[in-house]
C-alpha cells in the first residue's frame, strides 16, 4: 500500500466523519419534521429500505460503468442532497426529507459494495488485509468523532450546518477519487462478458462473469460454496444482534447517567474505536488464509457477542471502557477477516459477492432495530442484548462444528489414498510419497 491508498483511506474518514454526524442530525431533524416517534422510525426504514435495494443493483451499476465512477457518483449525489438539505433546513417539507434519505441510503450501499469489491485490484491479494484493517481504523475514527461532535456543530450552527459539513465530506471523498485515480477494476473482466459463470464447490469460476453478474440473489446464494454462505449468513445474524446494542445503549446511558448521557457513550464509542485499531495492528502481522478464514471469522464473532452482552452489566467506568475496547477489538477483528475472505473470490464474483452481502446485513439490522425497539418496550436492556448477541453465538458455534466437519474430512482423505497405494504385503507403492495435507478447514 502506498501513499495513493493512503490518502483515499484518509478522504475515506472524512467522508465516514460526515455520514455519522449526519446520522445524529438527521435522526433529531427527521423527528422536527415528522413530530413522532414513529415518523424517525419510518425514515429510517426508508433509508435502509433505499440500501436494500441498491444492494440488488450494484454489481451490475458497477460491472457496466466501473467501480470507481459509482463510488464518484454516489459520493456526488449525496453531497448534493445534503446541500439542498441545507439550503431548506428551516423549511424542508416530508417529501424532500424522504428524497434525502433514499438518495443517501442508496448511495452509501454503492460506494461500499465498489470500494469493498475494488479493494484487491487497487492493492493487491496480499495487502488486502491490511488495506482493509487501515479502512476499518479510518471509518472507527471517523464514527467517534462524528458522534462526539455533532452536539457541538448542531448547537452552534444548526441542522442547517451540520448537512453542510456532511456534504463537504462527500465532495472530498469524491476529489480524492477524481484527483488520485486508484485502478478499481480488473482489465480482464472487460474482456469476459458473453460466457455464463458459475461458482462451483471451490468457490472459483468455471467460466466468464456474465451471467453470474446479472444473476438474482437467490442464485448467487445458492451457488456459493457452504462455508462461504454460512458466512454471509452470520453476518447478517450479527448485523441483527448489533442493532440491539445500538438501540439500548441511549437508552442505558440516559437511565444511568441522566445528566450526561452523551459522556458515556462518547466514552464507550471512543474505547470501541482504539479496539478496532488494535485489531488492526494485530491482523497485519497475520500471514496466510487462515488469517481471514471462516474460523476466524466465527470465534471473532463469539467474542464480540459476549463483550457486549458485558457492557450492559452495569460495570463500574473504568471496567467498561475495556470491555468496550475489547468489543471494538472483536468488531474491527471479524470486518476485516470477513472482508478479507470475500474479497478471495475472482475480481469477475466480487461485486455481486458484496451486493448480496450489504442486502443480508441491511436486512438484518433493519429487523433487529424494529423488535429490539419493541422488546425495549418491556424487557431490560440485558435481557434484550443477551437474547440478541446469544443468538450470534449459536450461529457462530454451528459455522465452527461446520469448519471443523471439514478439517476432519480433509484429514481423512490422504489416508484413503494411501491405502490405495499399498501392495499387498502392506509397504507403499511409488518412489515417493507426500506428506498429507495441513490440517483445517477446507477453503471455498
């Protein structure tokens, strides 16, 4: 990775640093507007709704246009929504208000599926790790400081200023991209249209992309290798269980700390950012696949589950702050390695890969927001956190015993054929015999 990627990964803070001020913004704006509670609801679910449905169409978007003009537009379109956001804050009627959030919903889902998708061909296989670690640890920064600072930029300029610094992100993120260039996309896929692909058991292409990339997502998912699809499957339970956390820490903070509800979960976001960070540190020093496999992947997501489940123990600050640091840790560990692990398939498979898996994780917090609201209602926080998170760790637990059905298979098998090739007097057959092969799961 060079001083390119760099710099695109500092432009991508930025941008991360207005979604997330906006995301305070626009949730207290959307309640102006609307007058209820169920209206902020409803124009969340629209934006995710706008998300979902992006997600259908971002490998196609990005396979006849390329990776980084979407990712250029997208980043245009919502700059300038969030400039006529703006200009009407003082008088922004529903229907403009339902505009802005479709065009941002849409909008956040195609820059994420081209610029997850584009990742190896901008650095390389090997750095991939990496590049994403260092995007994980930009977008951390970006979401803690717009966190913290959007009580002051709301208070001293308004809503008004707030969707102003949030489209000047998007406009440098899009500068960043217009000036620097990054190559986002595989030159052979261009030469590859006409002929069908399918993934077959080992996850590879058997031919050309054309078909897969115009494939609905039922056939995407169906083609997948099991690991792989297990995968995608818990990364929608663990977007599911994460929005029980989100839901029920404001709601802790203000039960806890009346008088200074923002303290705490600045304190607790900002623990959860420096954890990220560690993960990455950590993960750079990895080497090989097993670095970013589906074991990886699911022990993380245990760990993660049970750190946030703790956090709504009632515990005293300073023990909270670590338990958030290691829930960070846990969250920027399984982004990476499931990042990393999709991003393995051919350049051709990625964007429709990424488009199915922003679908299954735009569902699954849309849900879980909905009944962790509504448990909310009449459970404790813990109770609701628990039952969440527990059920991320039962889906993890059932893609361990799957890795490990494969680790005992791939064992089983050198030893098949080298009965094959014993005489009958019992002593090997051949001149040489190779050591069978490295014990674990077989890799998609």
């Amino acid at each position: 990775m060079g001083r390119r990627f760099h710099a695109l990964a500092s432009a991508y803070a930025v941008s991360t640093y207005g979604n997330y001020l906006n995301l305070i913004a626009l949730s207290l704006f959307s309640y102006e507007v609307t007058g209820t509670a169920f209206g902020v609801g409803a124009v969340m679910a629209l934006r995710l709704f706008a998300g979902f449905v992006a997600g259908l169409a971002a490998a196609a978007l990005s396979a006849q246009v390329g990776r980084r003009a979407v990712m250029i537009c997208a980043d245009v379109a919502q700059g300038a929504t969030m400039a006529v956001m703006a200009f009407y804050a003082s008088r922004t009627p529903l229907w403009l208000l339902a505009g802005v959030v479709v065009v941002l919903g849409a909008g956040n889902t195609f820059f994420t599926v081209s610029l997850r998708s584009a990742i190896p061909v901008m650095v390389g296989q090997e750095a991939r790790t990496r590049a994403n670690g260092l995007l994980v640890m930009a977008r951390s920064l970006g979401t803690v400081l717009g966190f913290a600072s959007a009580a002051p930029v709301i208070g001293f300029g308004g809503f008004a200023v707030a969707f102003a610094v949030n489209g000047a992100s998007f406009l440098v993120s899009a500068a960043a991209l217009l000036v620097l260039r990054p190559r986002t996309d595989d030159e052979k896929r261009n030469e590859e249209k006409h002929v069908p692909a399918d993934l077959d058991a080992r996850g590879e292409a058997e031919s050309s992309p054309g078909e897969f990339r115009d494939a609905p997502v039922w056939r995407v998912a169906a083609g997948l290798p099991p690991l792989l699809l297990g995968m995608l499957l818990l990364r929608g339970v663990d977007a599911l269980a994460s929005s029980s956390h989100n839901v029920a820490l404001p709601v802790v903070a203000h039960a806890t700390h009346p008088a200074e509800p923002a303290v705490v979960m600045t304190r607790f976001w900002a623990a959860w950012a420096v954890g990220t960070v560690l993960a990455h540190l950590v993960l750079r020093r990895r080497q090989g696949e097993g670095a970013w496999g589906e074991r990886a992947f699911a022990l993380g997501t245990c760990a993660m589950a049970l750190s946030f489940v703790t956090a709504f123990l009632g515990l005293p600050a300073l023990a909270l702050v670590v338990v958030a640091m290691a829930a960070g840790f846990a969250d920027g560990w399984t982004e990476i390695v499931y990042i990393s692990r999709l991003q393995a398939v051919p350049d051709r498979q990625r964007s429709r890969l990424f488009g199915l898996s922003a679908i299954t994780e735009q569902s699954g917090f849309a849900v879980g927001t909905v009944l962790a609201a509504a448990a909310l209602e009449a459970l404790p926080a813990l109770a609701v956190v628990g039952a969440f998170h527990g059920a991320a760790v039962c889906g993890a637990l059932v893609l361990l015993l799957c890795t490990a059905g494969r680790a005992d298979e791939a064992r089983s098998q050198p030893s098949t054929n080298e009965d094959e090739r014993r005489d009958t007097h019992g002593t090997r057959t051949g001149a040489s015999i190779q050591p069978g092969p490295r014990a674990g799961p077989h890799r998609g």
